[in-house]
C-alpha cells in the first residue's frame, strides 16, 4: 500500500495546527479485502457533540501518532491496537481550532469496544447511515470511495430549514 497525503488549501493564518491521530478501523475479510469501517459519535459536552468521526485524539508532548493512537483508542474505546499504517494528512480549519489530522488504518485489535466517554459507535459502509457526520470525515469518506470504487454519495447531507 503505498502512503499519499493530502493537503487541503487553508487561506493564510496564524493559527498553528493541533496534532491530531484518527484511526480508521477497518473489517477485513477472509481474502483480505477491506470492509465495514468503525465511526464514534462526538460526546455531550464537546465541540460537535452528536456528529459522527473517526475516532482519536490529540498528540501529547513527545508522542508519535502511532503513540497517540494506541492512547486515545484504548482511554476512549477500551481497545488496545496493532500497527497503525499511516494513510493521510489533511489540515482543517474549524471555528474552534486548526487541525492537522494524521489518519492511520488499523486492521488489527483487541479487547471489547467500551464507550468510555458515553459516545456511541457504528460499523457502517459506504454511504455510512449515521448524521451528521464532522466535516474532517467527510474527506475520509471520499477516500475510501475512491479506493473501492464506490460512486454516489458518501453521507447523508443535512436539509436545508
């Protein structure tokens, strides 16, 4: 598999982006061939509270994204995973903060899903069920489309009021 990171162009700022590790935990089948993906709701009382993401966490001092990966998914989902395969890096400019999501694939854990923080979860495919999703999934979802030949839509777009 061959690692590509993508960019998306920010206008100018002095915002320094926030580390952030995402796992994208993915099923595989018996062949090998990548399947239903793991999505976590945001918990009440965050930012987003109730949109659907990849689950992970922000970079402590010192750690690697494999490093912060292993912690976020084990404090937030009770897991403890194997090798995370760096997959891409998008930066994104939300309100509240600037960004830099290190999106990891991970085939490989163990132990039982414990919501830890209250938030739900759901294996899903493409075009995933749950809504509304965050905005930094969305380019996720695309990728995976991409890579699996999916055509249509990825999400559920919310209706206009």
């Amino acid at each position: 598999m061959s690692e590509r990171q993508s960019y998306h162009v920010m206008p100018a700022t002095d915002r320094v982006p926030v580390e952030v590790a995402v796992g994208v935990l993915i099923e595989r089948d018996a062949q090998g061939r990548e399947g239903r993906f793991l999505l976590t709701s945001r918990p009440q009382g965050k930012v987003y509270a109730g949109h659907w993401e990849f689950p992970g966490g922000k970079l402590e001092a010192g750690e690697t994204v494999a490093q912060a990966l292993h912690r976020e998914l084990h404090e937030e989902l009770g897991i403890d995973i194997g090798s995370a395969h760096p997959w891409q890096v998008e930066v994104m400019d939300y309100p509240h903060a600037r960004v830099r999501l290190n999106f990891c694939k991970v085939y490989e854990w163990s132990g039982e899903f414990e919501m830890r923080e209250a938030q739900q979860m759901a294996w899903q495919t493409l075009p995933v069920q749950v809504a509304p999703v965050l905005p930094g999934t969305i380019p996720v979802l695309r990728w995976l489309a991409a890579e699996r030949g999916h055509e249509g839509a990825t999400h559920q777009v919310p209706a206009e009021n």
